[in-house]
C-alpha cells in the first residue's frame, strides 16, 4: 500500500471504470487530494502486472465490461484501510 501513500489511508471509492478485461480503474477521494481525487490503476496483464497512481480521469467505455456492474456494487462508497 505504500504506493498510495499515507495520503490516501481512508479515502472513499468514488468512480470504478473497467477500460477492458485486464485494468480497473479507480477514482479515490481524500482529505488534500484535490478536487479530482486520485486515480489508481490496477493492472492484471501477466506480463505487467501492477498497482499505481496515474495522471487523468479515466473514461468508462460503453457498454461495460461484465465485471465492472458487480465491482461497482461492492466497492462504491467504501473506504481504504492500511
């Protein structure tokens, strides 16, 4: 977790966008994270497989993949624990 910083420990899951099968996106906001809140990136490629913080709001395509409807239901709203 130390890649989100101690800056984002309790931020609230706001946005999850799923470009495609592999990377889920989500939108993080905390107390001076900015009005855009953070952008987290989790990345399931064998070969690249990674978590980090880009740069951007992230698009949601339409339709969405079928997994982004469940992950939205569970994680939106939630907080991050250490």
């Amino acid at each position: 977790m130390e890649i989100l910083g101690r800056t984002l420990r309790g931020a609230r899951v706001d946005r999850i966008v799923q470009p495609d099968e592999r990377r889920v996106l989500l939108t993080l906001h905390a107390a001076g994270v900015g009005c855009d809140g953070a952008h987290v990136l989790l990345c399931a490629e064998p070969a690249t497989a990674r978590l980090s913080r880009v740069a951007g709001k992230p698009r949601a395509p339409a339709p969405p993949p079928r997994f982004a409807p469940p992950l939205r239901a569970r994680l939106s709203g939630a907080r991050l624990a250490s």
